[in-house]
C-alpha cells in the first residue's frame, strides 16, 4: 500500500512539474527612463527590493554610448548598439536619419525583440505602453497587439492597461513593455539626485507594489518574470556625456528561469536586454544582426 501511495505521489508531482514548465513564458518589463545606479543606491524602493530578492540585480550595467534616450531603449529592445541599429541620436525617425542601420525588416526598421517573437512563437502577444512620443519611433508597431501613450508625464493609467493586457492574455506567451520618463524629467528638471528626482524613483516604486500585489492576487506573480531596466543615469540636470554618473545603471531580473544571485559585478550592457528575453521565450535563432550578449550565470 505504502508502495501504491508513493508511485501515485510521485505521478502527481511529476505530472505538476510538467505542467508547470508547460507554462507560456510571461514577461513584464518596468522601463524608468534616467534611473542612475546612485539614484538606485540613495532612494528607497521596497516593492523594488522584494521583486529581485530571488533573481539578479546589477548596479553596474553599462548604457550604450551616446547615453541618451533613444539610442539606449532602442539597444534593449533590438540587442545592438547604435553602431548596427543606426539611432544615435533623440531625433532620429524612419524618414531622417544619418547612420544606415545594418540589418533592417520589410519596413526598415531594424529587427527588435518585437519582431523576432512574432516570427517564431506561436500565439505570443505584445504590449508597449510609454510617456514619451519618440521612444516608439524604431519599434515597428506591427509587432504589437497593445500600444498605450500617455501625456504629460503620466503613468498610472497605463500600469492599469498592463495589468488587464497581462490578465487578459494569461494563457498566451506575454511580453509586456511598460515604461515612463517621469524619473528622466525630474532629473533635468531639478537635477540628478535631488530630493523631486529622489521621490519620482520612489512614486515609481509605489505603483509598481501596486501592480505587483494585484498580480499576485490574480495568482500570475510567480509564473511571470519581471525586468527592471533603464538608459542612463545623469549628472547635474543633463547626460550624455562619459561620467560615471552617467554610465552606470541597475539591470534587474527575475523569475521562473533565473537563478537566485543577488548583486553581481559581471559586465553587461543595455544591449543585452533583448537576448536575455529571448531565452526566457525558448528563441534559440535570434537576428544575425545582434551584438549583445547573455550575461553569464543568470538562468538557472
């Protein structure tokens, strides 16, 4: 009997395992433009430290150079440096630009994580929700099935559309994008690692517990893996430049597939970010065009 008992055990563990790594991957990206490694080390951000504490934070990640905006959200999302992807400026549109890009789709845009799902996984859907009208100008909206913009700032209201887009589609493989430039304006508004640039990381880290606890709610927190990721940093009310306070960032993940760290010191680069992603989404031929690379003893 006691032999029966634990055959039977054994098939339903077994059994659970096998539908747990069944699961469609799911990933939400929390994207705070201008959040610096110092900004990181001087702000308190509980909701923050309780996602990563069983995954992996960097507070030496590199942008990609220049350390602006576009060029460096571009490089997340597309696993190259301005040099392949051809944005090296906040200016740069499909109609005018200076620098050809290596490797482009059917529309010109350079291939971005975007594409790459859409083309080799099945039933996968996308969502990109932002504050600031140019990031989207690289990012083929065609590889989207959800695209929120927000005025003035805000981001409440998208956090909102990310959480029903990631109910919605719980049985679907999910990337969700979901980004705000409110911490980059503080920065220039009133200087990197001001009090109003302190608490805009702060006010971020609120509505991202919030998003959280409903997601846990839900029953979808520990199924998902979560990315926090940023450009650059800044110094005085600008960046840009080469400065350490410019070119150093947090890179966090966590999740199902990655192993339990803490801080690490192991170079990486924002142009890592879509490599990463693709592995967590079992991709396995990414674009021939991309340079980055997987950071070493992340994934379990």
């Amino acid at each position: 009997m006691k032999r029966i008992f634990s055959i039977l055990f054994l098939l339903i563990f077994t059994c659970g395992v096998i539908k747990a790594q069944n699961k469609p991957a799911r990933v939400l990206i929390f994207g705070l433009d201008g959040f610096s490694a110092e900004g990181f080390k001087a702000a308190k951000h509980p909701n923050l430290d309780k996602m990563v504490a069983d995954g992996v934070l960097s507070l030496t990640t590199r942008p990609v150079m220049p350390s602006i905006t576009l060029p460096n959200w571009t490089s997340h999302m597309t696993g190259s440096g301005p040099e392949e992807h051809g944005i090296t400026s906040n200016e740069w549109t499909l109609e005018k630009h200076t620098l050809a890009p290596i490797d482009t789709d059917r529309d010109g845009y350079y291939p971005s994580i975007f594409k790459l799902l859409k083309d080799k996984i099945s039933g996968v859907k996308t969502a990109y929700y932002y504050n600031w009208k140019e990031l989207i100008n690289p990012i083929n909206k065609k590889y989207l099935d959800e695209i929120s913009f927000e005025e003035n700032d805000q981001y409440q209201a998208n956090y909102a559309k990310a959480y029903d887009f990631i109910v919605r589609n719980q049985k679907n493989p999910t990337l969700v994008f979901l980004y705000s430039v409110h911490t980059d304006h503080a920065g220039h508004g009133y200087g990197w690692m001001t009090p109003p640039y302190i608490k805009a990381i702060e006010d971020a880290d609120i509505a991202i517990g919030k998003l959280l606890d409903q997601l846990k709610t839900a029953g979808l927190y520990k199924s998902t893996h979560f990315l926090l990721i940023t450009d650059h940093g800044g110094i005085g009310k600008g960046h840009g430049g080469v400065s350490m306070n410019e070119m150093q960032v947090p890179w966090a993940i966590t999740g199902p597939q990655i192993k339990k760290r803490g801080l690490i010191t192991e170079f990486n680069s924002n142009k890592n970010t879509a490599l990463v992603l693709a592995k967590i989404f079992g991709v396995k031929e990414i674009s021939d065009s991309w340079t980055g690379a997987i950071p070493k003893g992340i994934f379990k």
